[in-house]
C-alpha cells in the first residue's frame, strides 16, 4: 500500500482519485463497476452426498476433494451480473473405490446480486443451475461414469476491491443435484438412472475476479 500511494502521488495520472479511495481504511468507497466483462478463477474444498447412481452412495465412492473454478460474466448494472460458470473437481477415493480415481466437474449459467457495489467490501449472492458429471475409474476393473443435472447453485460470497478492477473473495456455496444417465464397464452406452435420488454438494474456497472495462 505505501508503494502503490508512491507511486500515485508521483505520478497523478497513475490513479484516479474519484475511481478509488486509497486513504487507508478497510470498508472504503470505490466507484461502482459500470458494464464490464469479469472474469474470476479460483478454488477450494468441495464433498459430496448423495447417490451416485449404480455405483451406490457418493459418500462410498469419494471422499474429500479439491476444486477449480471458472467464472466468466457481463456486469450489466453495477449490482447485476449475468454469467457462466465451469468447475472440474479431483476427490480422495471412498471404501467402494480403493486405490481409485474419482473426478467431478459442473458447467452452467448464473446470475449475481452485489450488495455493497459502491464499497471496497462488498457482499454478493449468485444462483446458477447447469450440468454435473461424475467419473470412477477404479484401480481394477471398468471405469463408470454418471451425468445429471445441477438444478440450484447457490454461493455467498464477499468482494475485497484492491483496485478499481482487481477483487479477492473469500465464498462459500452449496447445489443440489441429480444423476439421470450413467455408463458403466458392462453397459452399452448410457443407461437411464434407475434410482434417482438428490445429491447435495458443499464448496467453501477464494476467488480472484478481474473486470476488464467498466
């Protein structure tokens, strides 16, 4: 921070003082983000329960599990954004899959409400619905994977403007999904899921949004 008001008293033009307050506080005004493309990535912890279709339960076949996460959207007001977002997520294996590999990924469409958008710390909540995919290769054996539907997304997050177009996130989030079609190592193709049930996923990690224009 001392370097970066350096620089912006020795060079006025560097900064413009009315886009954003560097006076030191932490809950400070900025200039609300006008229509502009962001782009946020990051990522976190996610579990999963729920059915996995002929594989059994979630819980039996994964276990704890990293995410990465893509976010691209248009800031049509300074409160509003409207957007697509893709995760790909690696888990641990459960006890119905040792030494096995389980992976997950989820693509979409979502909307965002900003709350604060004139404040540095600015809170937010988005509500996506889109695809899931679940993959199990096992140590031995056929691989099997499964693929549904992500009826709600939904994630609560807080903006922490470091610059006019730079923010860190700090986000939490939960969806509720559903396997329709699978394939496994003795089925021809995908097969309906016999036993749909409701899987529920939990996500808590950071993202890093950046707007260009606005």
């Amino acid at each position: 921070m001392v370097l970066v008001t350096g620089v912006a008293h020795a060079d006025p033009g560097a900064f413009n003082p009315d886009a954003f307050d560097l006076s030191g506080a932490l809950d400070r005004d900025v200039a609300p983000t006008g229509r502009a493309l962001e782009i946020a990535v990051g990522g976190g912890y996610t579990q999963g329960a729920g059915g996995a279709g002929a594989a059994g339960s979630i819980e039996d076949v994964t276990g704890a599990g990293g995410n990465v996460e893509l976010q691209v959207g248009v800031r049509i007001r300074p409160s509003f954004t409207l957007g697509a977002y893709g995760t790909l997520a690696r888990f641990d294996a459960g006890d119905m899959l040792p030494e096995g590999r389980a992976w997950g990924a989820t693509g979409g469409v979502q909307a965002r409400w900003n709350a604060r958008e004139d404040r540095s710390i600015d809170p937010w909540i988005s509500v996506g619905a889109g695809w899931r995919g679940l993959w199990l290769s096992p140590s031995s054996g056929g691989s099997s994977s499964a693929h549904g539907v992500e009826l709600l997304r939904v994630q609560l997050g807080v903006d922490y403007r470091i610059s006019p177009s730079f923010a860190i996130t700090p986000v939490v989030g939960a969806s509720a999904s559903t396997f329709l079609v699978e394939d496994g190592p003795l089925s021809d193709g995908l097969t309906r899921v016999r036993d749909n049930q409701l899987d529920v996923y939990g996500f808590t990690g950071v993202l890093g949004r950046f707007d260009i224009g606005g």
